[in-house]
C-alpha cells in the first residue's frame, strides 16, 4: 500500500509534498520527539500532533513515510519550509491519532 491509498482511505489532506508513491509497511503514534526518534521504523506513517521543525528532523532521521498531524493540529511556517526542503511529506486530520493508528493497522492488514 502506498501513501496516496492511505490518504484515499483515511480521508487526509495533503499540507506538503507532491508525491504520494511511497510504500506503507506500518505506522507509528507518538508526541515525545525522544521517544519517537528511536522507535519511528523507516516507511512508517507517523501519527502526531507536533507540527514543528523537530518533528520534520525526526520523520527525516527515521526515513518515515510521512507525517499525519491529527486532530487538527496546525503546521507552523518554518516546519512547512523545513519539510519542503527535506521532502517530508506531511498530511493532516481531523481524526485523533488513535483512531487513525487503528484504520492503518486494518488497511495494513489486507
């Protein structure tokens, strides 16, 4: 399954990045950036609600497919910048991550 399917199936909205072609093999939820850092698996959509400059760093370090900021959680300017550059892709909902989390792990069950 790839990043477009996801976002078609868990009704979520592009914030950054153009190319949703990427492989999905699994997900991650977490908000302590530390925690993240050194359990985040490579080709994992992140479920958070950090939209700062961090949180791109970390989706860069650990190879993430993508960032999802759930529950409505905003973006700031210098992380949509910083995620542009790095070619982070970052989607966001209005679902929290819990909920999301668990629609992920039934697609990725299929």
């Amino acid at each position: 399954m790839n990043v477009e399917q996801v976002c078609k199936q868990l009704d979520l909205h592009v914030l950054v990045g153009e190319d949703l072609s990427r492989e999905v093999t699994g997900g991650y939820t977490g908000d302590l950036l530390s925690w993240v850092m050194a359990r985040l698996p490579a080709d994992a959509v992140w479920f958070t609600v950090m939209g700062n400059v961090n949180a791109i760093a970390v989706a860069s370090l650990a190879d993430a497919a993508c960032i999802v900021l759930t529950d409505n959680a905003s973006l700031d300017e210098e992380a949509r910048v910083k995620a542009q550059q790095q070619d982070i892709l970052v989607l966001g909902s209005e679902k929290n991550s819990y909920e999301l989390g668990a629609q992920l792990a039934e697609l990725l069950k299929k």
